[in-house]
C-alpha cells in the first residue's frame, strides 16, 4: 500500500500541516493527531533544542511522517512573515495551517502595559494573518486548504482582567469569518476553535497551587477550577480539542466554513 495515498486509518496522508506554538499543550496535541492521520508536520514554537528534537523523532517514528521544526518566534512580524515560505521550502506545498500560538496578560485594563498589550495582539493575532496571506496563495495553486485559528471562549464572550486577551480573540474570530468569505468559492476553508479550559500544564500547576495553598488534593482543586467556569464541571483535553481541529481539516467538513466552533462544557450557552 502506498503510505502517501489517504486510507481510512490516515485521511490526511500526504498532506502537510503546520501548526503555531506546537511544542507543548493544545499545539503539540494537535501536531500529534494530525500525524497519526497521515499529515507530514512542521511544528513551530519554543523550547530546548534537545526537547524538541526528541519531540520530533518520537512523532516522525509513531506516525511514519516527516516532522520539522520552525523556530520563528510570532512575536516578532518578520519571523511570522517568513515562516509559511520556510514550509514550503522544507516540504514543497502546505494544506493545513492551524494558528495555534498564543499569549495573554492578566489585570485590570487601567494597569495593562502598552507593550504587552501590543506582544498580544502581535501573537494571537498579527501572527494568523501573516501566516494566513502567505499562505493563501499556495493553497489557491492546490486547490485545496484548512485554516483553523485557536481563538477561545474569550473570543465569543467577555471577561474580567484580560482585556487585551478577549480583544484579541474576538478580532481571531473576526479574521476567521473575512477569509471565510474571501475563500468561500473554493476548496480552502478557515474556521475558529473557541475552548474553555483546557488541561494544559498551567492548569495542573494552577491546580498544584490551590491544594497547596488550601490543603485540598490536587484532584479536588483540579475539579474546583474546572467547576468555576465549565457548567459541565470538567475541563477539555487537550487531545480533545486536537479531535475538533482534525474534523474541521477533514473533507467531511468541507462546507464548514467560518465558524467559531465552541469546546466549552456549555461555558458560552449561558
Ligand atoms: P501552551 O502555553 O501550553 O503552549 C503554547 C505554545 O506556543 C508553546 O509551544 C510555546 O512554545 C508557543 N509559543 C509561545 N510564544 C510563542 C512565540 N512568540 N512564537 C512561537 N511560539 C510561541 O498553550 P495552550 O494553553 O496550549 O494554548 C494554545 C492556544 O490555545 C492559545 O492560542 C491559547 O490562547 C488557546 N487557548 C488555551 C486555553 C487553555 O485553557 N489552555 C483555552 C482556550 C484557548
């Protein structure tokens, strides 16, 4: 069997991904499902060198799929400018792009710092449209593309004390919705994800420091912070949220176009 043509154990064979901030959490899960379906990956995102290295070996092995790695820090507009054409150089064309990468800062709006307020915007949203309009006209060429941008339940509803945050993710999901538009006569969809709390490594050290601080264990603080904001009471995987971005790469998903899909524990239903 050809292990480039698509199976149905591997729709995306052949296929090429890159995925933003791809180094740890939701990125990382990401760039993992969509190498179990067949996709050649170029991971972008921070890290020790010797990690990473050791990240891309144990996906390439597992899957059977070339897997790179892009050092561009997205903070930077020259670095996110050059990072789609350093794909297409590494791997000849790119399919899926999934904007993953993202910051935020926490406080009231009278003490946000100007300059964060500007790394924020430049990350969660700057970035996605650079990789986006570089992007764009390979996938034009192909006839085919998925853009999926992580936005957040932020990007739908409000917020105390993250106001750059829910700023930002509003104008992703806003970006989501003008190229939908833009593509919606071909084979390239773009769509947003909107998580509510996803059990990344901050939630488990936020949930180490709660059962220190008030001597609960660790799993009754876990499912505190999940209840503070989920009304389902659980917090999303970060593999679940992978799932989500996978369907939306699939053909299945093809006349999914534009929307702010929400992985939330019925958060945003309130
Ligand atoms: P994480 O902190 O676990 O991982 C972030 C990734 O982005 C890492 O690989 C890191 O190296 C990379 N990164 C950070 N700064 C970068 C830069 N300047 N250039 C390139 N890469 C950079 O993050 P996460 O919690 O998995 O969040 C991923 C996305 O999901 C973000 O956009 C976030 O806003 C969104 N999100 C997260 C949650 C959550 O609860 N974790 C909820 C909703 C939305």
């Amino acid at each position: 069997m050809n292990p480039a043509a698509p199976s149905p154990d591997r729709p995306l064979a052949g296929r090429v991904a890159l995925v933003t901030g791809s180094t740890d959490g939701i990125g990382l899960a990401t760039a993992r499902e969509l190498a179990r379906q067949g996709c050649h990956v170029m991971l972008n995102g921070l890290g020790e060198p010797e990690r990473i290295a050791g990240l891309r070996q144990e996906i390439a092995e597992a899957f059977g799929v070339e897997v790179a790695h892009a050092a561009a820090d997205l903070f930077d507009a020259g670095q996110a400018g050059a990072l789609v054409p350093e794909v297409l150089g590494r791997f000849g064309h790119l399919d899926i792009l999934v904007n993953n990468a993202g910051t935020q800062h926490r406080g009231p709006i009278e003490s946000h710092p100007t300059d964060r307020w500007r790394q924020v915007f430049a990350l969660n949203v700057d970035a996605a449209f650079h990789t986006i309009r570089t992007a764009l006209p390979a996938m034009r060429e192909r006839g085919w593309g998925r853009i999926v941008n992580v936005a957040s339940v932020y990007g739908l509803v409000g917020g105390t004390d993250r106001s750059s945050y829910v700023a930002s993710k509003h104008a992703l999901v806003g970006l989501t919705k003008a190229v939908a538009l833009e593509t919606a006569d071909t084979a390239i969809t773009c769509n947003a994800v909107c998580p509510g709390d996803v059990s990344t490594r901050i939630f488990y050290r936020n949930a180490k420091l709660m059962a220190e601080r008030e001597g609960i264990t660790r799993e009754a603080a876990q499912r505190r912070i999940a209840a503070a904001n989920m009304p389902s009471g659980q917090v999303v995987t970060p593999e679940a949220v992978a799932s989500l971005i996978a369907y939306l790469c699939s053909e299945a998903a093809r006349e999914i176009r534009g929307a702010a899909w929400p992985i939330d524990g019925a958060w945003t239903t309130r």
